[in-house]
C-alpha cells in the first residue's frame, strides 16, 4: 500500500517539465549558509531562512543576484562571492573552470580534476557529476584527558537532463569516547553508536536522495537532515540532530510570495514488537514497530523583508494512514475522525502545530521567532495552575553594523514541560529515541549570545557564550493532569555555562582547518547530569580542541 502512495505521487508530477534541477546542501555547511543569510539581511536577495536545507542550483541562483549587486560588496563579501561562485559552477550553465594546475584529466572530454573545489568533475550535454572524498580528523583535550573525533568516507551529487538531480554521502564515524547519545543535551551528531573494537563507539551515516524537479517545484525521495525554524544555535521545530531518516520530501513554489514544503517519512521506533520478533535457531529476530510522521509548511511572503510561516505535523505508528499522505491537511483532524474515541483507551496518534516569523524591514537588522506546540487548549490560557505544551524561540541577528563584517546574534529558548514528549511511545516526537525538536528537551531554557568578525574571505571568528538551563525530569505518563500542571522549572536541576572561541578557515571549498577554545560549567543533580552529558564534559572544564575536515 505504500508503494502505491509514492507511485501516485510520483506520476501526478512526472508530467510537468522542468529546468531547475535539485541537490540538497546539507545543513552542516554553517560558511554559505551565514554567508546568504547575511545578504539578506543586507536587502540583497530574499530566501525564506525558516526551512533549510537549500538546494545546490537555489544557492547557484541567488549567488548570481548577489553578483548582479556587487557594487553594494565590500572586499571581503566580493571574495566570497566569487569563492563560492567556483564551488557551484557545475549548477551553472557553462563549461567547467578548473585551474590547470590541479587538472590531471585537462586532456580528457569532459572529465576534470581540482583543488577548488576539490574532487573530480564531469559535464557535458545531457550529464554533470561531482565527487569529492570525505576525511576528517579532530583532537580534544581537557582536564579528562585527551580525546579524538574522526570520519571518512565519499559523497557526489549528479544531474542527469533537465529534470533529476541525484546525491549520496557516506560517512563513517568514530569517537575515542562516546560523547552522543540520545539523552545528552548536545548539538553533537546523533547516530546508531556501536562500540568500536579499537574502544570508542563507531556509527554510519548515509545520507542521499534522487529529485526530480519543474520550473516552480520539486518531488524527492530523500535519506537526510533538515531543519525548521529560524535559529542560530538549534531549531525548536525540526532541529536535524537526530540521525537522518528516509522521506519524500514535496517542495512548490508556485507563486513568489508563497512556498509549500511536505514532508512523509520513516522513523525508527527502537520499540519491538513481539508478534512479529522470532527465533532463528539460537538468534532472536527483533522486529520494530513501524512509526511515520507526516509534516507541511505554508511560507507567505508578502512583502521582501516579511516571511510568516505555518504548519503541522504528526507522528503516527502501527498501520499506515493514506489520509495522513495528502499533504494540505490538519492532520489531527484526519486523527480525529479514525481515532478519536476514549472507550478503546489511547487510541489517538501525536500531533503538533508550529509557526514562525522572519523580519529583515530594518536593513542589516534579522528579527526571528518561533512556536511549537504538541497540544493547545484555550482553556488553559486563563488558567495560571497549569499550561499548554509550548516550546518559543526568539532572536535577532546584526550584520555589518555600525562595523563591517562583523555579526552579533543573541536568542532566547523556552520549552514548558510536555511538547516534545508523548505517552505511547511508538509516537513519540523522536527517531531513534533522539528528540526530532530543540535539542534541550522539554522543561528547558536557554540563552545565546554570538558575534562573529570575518576579516577575510573564508575566515570565521567566533565568540559565543551561552546559559542553558532544564528542571526537573518531568515524565508525560498517562496522568497528563501532572505534566499539564507542573510548573516550568520549579528548579534547576541541570545546567551549561559555556564560552568559547572558535577560529576556523575555509581554505578551499569544503575543507576546513579550526581551532576551538571553550569554558564550560555543567552541574545540577548528579544523576541527571550523568543522564544528559557525556562524562568527559561534567563539572568545569577548559576544553581545546583543533583539527581539519574535507566535506561534510
């Protein structure tokens, strides 16, 4: 029956042409994503920040309207631009410019070597490929002694006619400790972690997708991150730390003040499911329960500088749900009318509403918030003894002013107890038991601070601090009356008190050499914090950390 949903769509689509294809840049790469993020806010160009991934020809594209406004540049932003004007020139309607100094195949037709971008290129009529070798390596080091951070592996991305864009990235990981897991309250890279024979923990993350794409959308099937919401230091709707998870992703934009994005996707549920788990022999078979979410977005834009964005979501588990495919719905309505019925017990799947705000009137000036919520009740609301299931996040962002080429950012995160927990745990807002909304959880809030001075092309210093801060572990069991009426952080049973400095330099495309300073306090009860965060990170703490990567 699933296949027959992704079959419809695929052919209700297939028929339109197009001329824009699709690549998606993933999330990680912080530099050209600051760097659109800035010219927007210098009035420039106009993207809706609210949901990323971008795609590599989107990116392509807005670099040549920040090109037809280079008068506008300053030295620094002129070199940028046409550093990253070479890292795309395979989204770009021309012949490949390689410097022929690194071009060991300038002889052969079509295929090139280089060193910026590094990797290996094809181009000619009807196909574009692009290949380029992952490998990083990191050390770290404070009072628990010295650490390592490590990956490797490949990733490429092709276009194929007018319509397809294909991308893979594989990427082995290793880490001397384990320094993720679901119940840290980190930013790290979540992963399926297996404990590596050389001691530290080894995970896999591969990521990809085939898209197929006309002049005003775009249809894919997708394995990767994404994120939705405004943020500089973790989104409160999807935050993308979890590890990726396969989906079709829809994306329309069929008039210049409106955007649609749909997601479908496959979560895993880590439940077993003891039906259908069996012995072979002397080996148990375990079996998860299936477990789905369904999410849209409608993005209006009525002016350049105002982009106000509304959607939902829902996650749903044990039989798929054709009417939780169509992606213009409420879904909880859709829940409402096969599931709402208490004489069965909890029969209902989770559903959550969001929405978000992007404000650029003020020129160098990016104002942004936020709103999740998992349930509203409008009863509440004049009720002061208990509360909705709401996570807000605001911020602003300054670039340029009154100093060129510096940024300074400051956001506020508050999450009450509830939203982003579920009674039945086949629904819980979470894949793989990672937290698919801001990365503190519930009962949580944080305060961030960031300035950024770019003094030349591809260099990033970075001063941040921030005061994270969660109460009590408050558990969403079947008597909701608890979670509902207990007070946000009756105390503090956990907190981060980080600052750091982080200097990195982009040398060519995608390869990076950095070094990292951070100061961090991290106390509360003890058996929580042991919960939360990685041993190697307990107490206070002067971290160093230095290393390079090529690719994300």
């Amino acid at each position: 029956m699933k296949s027959k949903y992704l079959i419809s769509l695929l052919f209700s689509l297939i028929v339109f042409w197009a001329n824009s294809q699709v690549v998606y840049e993933h999330i990680s790469n912080k530099n050209i994503y600051a760097f659109l993020d800035e010219m927007a806010s210098e009035q420039i160009i106009v993207i809706n920040t609210a949901v990323k991934p971008f795609s590599r020809t989107f990116i392509a594209q807005k670099l040549n309207e920040i090109a037809a406004s280079k008068s506008t540049l300053n030295n620094r932003q002129s070199k940028e631009l046409a550093f990253y004007q070479t890292a795309y020139m395979l989204e770009e309607e021309q012949n490949l410019h390689l410097n022929t100094k690194f071009n060991l195949l300038k002889n052969s037709n079509g295929f090139g070597t280089g060193l910026n971008p590094f990797g290996g290129f094809y181009k000619d009529d009807l196909f574009r490929f692009q290949a380029q070798p992952l490998y990083s390596y990191s050390m770290i080091r404070n009072d628990n002694g010295t650490e390592s951070y490590s990956y490797g592996g490949l990733q490429a991305h092709a276009y194929v006619g007018e319509h397809w864009g294909f991308y893979a990235s594989l990427r082995d990981n290793h880490t001397s400790i384990r320094l993720g897991n679901p119940e840290y309250l980190t930013l790290f890279e979540g992963g399926n972690y297996k404990s590596s024979e050389n001691g530290g923990v080894d995970w896999s993350e591969m990521r990809g997708g085939a898209v197929y794409s006309w002049d005003w959308g775009s249809i894919g099937l997708i394995k990767d991150h994404f994120e939705w919401g405004n943020n500089q230091h973790g989104a409160n709707i999807f935050g993308g730390q979890q590890p990726s998870y396969a989906h079709i992703s829809i994306k329309l934009k069929p008039a210049k003040w409106l955007e649609f994005n749909y997601i479908h996707g496959w979560l895993v549920s880590e439940v077993v499911d003891s039906a259908r788990s069996y012995w072979d022999d002397s080996r148990f078979r375990s079996v998860f329960r299936p477990k789905w979410i369904s999410a849209n977005l409608f993005s209006v834009t009525p002016f350049d500088w105002l982009n106000v964005s509304i959607g939902n979501s829902i996650i749903y588990s044990d039989r798929d749900n054709p009417g939780f495919w169509i992606p213009l719905f409420i879904y909880k309505s859709v829940d409402h009318t096969y599931n709402a019925t208490d004489s069965y017990g909890q029969a209902g799947q989770n559903s959550q509403l969001f929405g978000d705000i992007s404000i650029r009137l003020v020129k160098h000036l990016h104002v942004y918030a936020s709103l999740f919520s998992d349930e509203i009740k409008f009863s509440r609301m004049t009720d002061p003894t208990v509360h909705n299931f709401f996570s807000w996040k605001g911020g602003f962002q300054v670039s340029n002013f009154p100093f060129k080429n510096i940024s300074i950012n400051a956001e506020y995160t508050r999450t009450l107890p509830g939203p982003y927990q579920h009674p039945i745990e086949t629904t819980t807002y979470a894949s793989n038991k990672y937290n698919l909304g801001h990365y503190l959880g519930d009962n949580a809030e944080e305060l961030y601070f960031k300035l950024v001075f770019k003094p030349i092309r591809g260099l990033h210093i970075k001063a941040e601090a921030f005061i994270a801060k969660h109460g009590p572990n408050v558990l969403y069991d079947d008597n909701a009356t608890v979670i509902i009426s207990t007070p946000f952080m009756e105390s503090i049973a956990w907190k981060n008190q980080t600052y750091a400095l982080d200097i990195r330099y982009e040398v060519v495309s995608n390869v990076y050499v950095y070094a990292t300073a951070s100061k961090s306090s991290i106390t509360g009860d003890a058996t929580l914090v042991s919960l939360w965060t990685p041993a190697y990170y307990q107490g206070d703490q002067l971290t160093l950390s230095a290393g390079f990567h090529v690719g994300f």
